[in-house]
C-alpha cells in the first residue's frame, strides 16, 4: 500500500472539511482560507515562469485569479454546494486516469 500523498487527495479531503462543517462561519473561514492558498500558489507559479511562458499562459492566470476572486462573498451555503461540485470532478478525474 502506497503512503504516497497525492495533490488531489489532499484538495478533496479540504473539499471535504468545508462540506462536513457544521458551522457557518468557520465554513466560510475555511472557504477564504482555500482562495488564500491557491492565490499564494498562482502568484508563486507566475513568479517561477519566465517571461515567454508568462506571456503564453497570461490569460490562464489571470482567469484563474478572476475566478479565484468571485468565490470571495460566497455564503456557508454557496461553499458548500462548492466544494461538493470541487469533490465530484476530483473523484471524476480520478475515474478517468
């Protein structure tokens, strides 16, 4: 049995920590604190890219901090629904590899 610790396990289990909270208002703490770290991630990644990749993958980036920035007023309710669809593509990916 592999101990491996995969990326997408440790998403779906944080996925899963925001649906299993009970509530709301740590639900919504839990919902930012996922929109911080992805944010550090991409800003981390953007500032590891060379100028050409940069420019190539500009719009990516940016959408991805668009999207990043609407999940920010999201209800307890909102997150939850979230995360669940979140976990539902995660287990659909897994299926397909």
């Amino acid at each position: 049995m592999s101990k491996e610790i995969k990326a997408d396990d440790v998403i779906f289990n944080f996925f899963k920590q925001i649906c299993d909270e009970k509530d709301d208002v740590k639900c919504v703490e839990l919902g930012n604190s996922w929109i911080n770290a992805m944010k550090t991630n991409l800003t981390n990644m953007e500032k590891n890219l060379d100028e050409a990749d940069k420019a190539k993958h500009q719009e990516n980036i940016d959408s991805n901090m668009n999207h990043l920035n609407n999940l920010k007023d999201k209800s307890a309710v909102e997150w939850r629904e979230y995360a669940t669809q979140c976990m539902v593509e995660i287990l659909d990916h897994k299926s397909k590899s």
